[in-house]
C-alpha cells in the first residue's frame, strides 16, 4: 500500500500529489516524491565549472584496512604517549665507522637498525611492552619471541611489515632484511605472512619530516616507538656548550597494561643503549 511505503520512507502522505484514479497516491507517486526544499535545489542554476571543484576517488583495499585497523585502535586501547631526546654523537660516528668497515659488502647502515637493536635488547627486561591483553580471559599474554613491526610508507598507504626475532639479528641482517621489506613493499609483493603476528611497533616517521608525534598503536599490540627527524641542537657536555645531534622519540602505549613508570624505564634503556651504541655489542 502506498500509505504503508510512505510511513516506511518518512513521507507526509499529505504533501504527496496523486496521479491514480480520483487523485489517489499511487506507491510511483511515493518514489518520485521529492520535499519542496529539494524541489528548490533542484531548480537552482549551478554554477559554472562546480563540478571542478571536487572530485570522488573509491577507497582502495589498504585504506580501507588501515581506517578499520586506526578505529580499532583508538576504541580498544587506553592511548598514553612519553616523548623524550637523546643525544646520539656517538652513534653517528659508531654508525660511519661501521658503514666503512662494510663498505664492500653492498650493506649500509641507517639509523634503523640500531634503534631495532636497542628496542630488542630492551624488550628483554619490560615484557609487559612485548605482551597482548586478552580482556574476554582475563589474563595476559607474553610473547616469548620479538616480531618487530616496521611502519612503511608506500604510494599506495601504510604497511607494517614484521622483522621476526629481532633480537636474535645482526646489525648488519636487520639493515638487509629492512631492504628487502621495503623493496616488496614498494612493489606491492608483501605476503599476509609478512604482514602479521607483529608484538611490537616502529614508526621512523622523521625520515620524512617531523620531530614528536603521537603514534597510533596496532592493536592488539600495547605499544609502537617513533623516531622523529634528527637535528643538530645546543646540548650540555661536561659543563660547556656543544652542537649535538638530538635523536626525539616519541612512544605510546596501552595504559590499561602499561604504567607510566614501567614506559618510563623502558625508554630509558633504549635511549642508553642510542647514547652508548658499544653497549648494544656486548
């Protein structure tokens, strides 16, 4: 019945103009209705070129994950962020050292691998960084292994691909595996193999540009560390005045698991290891 269809839709039967028998409304009548409002857009002139203005692009497969996997994040987790500088002189001269020595071997060192290096090495001490909250159990799961997630920008959005048992690697096997992830990544060969089971995240946003940030955990992981671009700044050596190289980091956890004094020890760890990178080889 049309009176049935027009109380579906929100229509005002009564402002409807019939076209059947005796002025009846006919269910037609109901699906060409248009309010009066719309009546009047409708005839208004548009403007020249309006349809330049905007334009419509459909949502690829990888950002509709990353907005799916973002919402999650922030509806399931209790976000807190610590942000922190360390001065890094001597991992820069440690690190051109190093790239002389391996030189002929087709391998270069970033900063990349030394921050992996010191975030395994740390993950050791504060399990609680490396663990998953299962609410629905009530208990919490510690991984046993180091699966470190490398946030990557791509042409065609966000990857974090996993670099698996950190701790167990080289400098010189995470600087190749980094290599070969963002090579797939750039060419869209990653496997969902590549992509999953991850217990921790980096995000080396400062590559680009920027100096804090307020990184977004993957969930279920309880914690992803940032490192912003690096900066040569006033700093204070044995009482005097020295340019130094300023590494800001920028780290957010899930506070329903993580205390603010436990995130605070852990990036201290990491951030000696940084300052004294020899520690790092011991």
């Amino acid at each position: 019945m049309a009176r049935a269809m027009a109380k579906d839709l929100g229509i005002d039967i009564n402002q409807v103009q019939g076209t059947g028998p005796a002025a009846r409304v006919t269910k037609k009548d109901i699906r060409n209705f248009r309010p009066a409002a719309q009546q009047q857009l409708d005839r208004k002139p548009k403007q020249e070129g309006a349809g330049d203005r905007i334009r419509f692009e459909p949502l690829s497969q990888i950002r509709k994950t990353i907005a799916k996997n973002m919402l999650r994040s922030k509806q399931n987790t209790a976000h807190m962020s610590i942000m922190d500088e360390v001065e890094i002189s001597e991992l820069v001269n440690t690190r051109a050292r190093l790239n002389e020595l391996i030189a002929e071997k087709n391998i270069k060192l970033s900063y990349l691998p030394f921050v992996i290096k010191a975030i395994a090495l740390a993950l050791k001490h504060h399990p609680v960084l490396n663990a998953e909250l299962d609410m629905e159990n009530e208990r919490i799961i510690y991984k046993n292994y180091i699966n470190l997630g490398i946030a990557m920008d791509t042409d065609n959005g966000l990857v974090v691909p996993v670099i698996r048992d950190a701790e167990a690697k080289s400098l010189t096997e995470l600087a190749t595996e980094i290599k070969s992830l963002a090579e797939r990544a750039r060419d869209r060969k990653l496997t969902l193999d590549d992509l999953k089971d991850g217990t921790f995240s980096i995000t080396s946003y400062g590559s680009i540009g920027g100096y804090f940030a307020v990184p977004v955990i993957p969930y279920p992981q309880v914690a992803i560390f940032g490192i912003g671009r690096i900066a040569q700044k006033p700093v204070i050596k044995d009482n005097q005045i020295v340019i130094g190289n300023v590494m800001p980091i920028s780290m957010s956890v899930d506070h329903r698991i993580v205390d603010g004094a436990e995130v605070s020890r852990f990036v201290n760890e990491v951030l000696g290891y940084l300052k004294e990178p020899m520690q790092m080889m011991l």
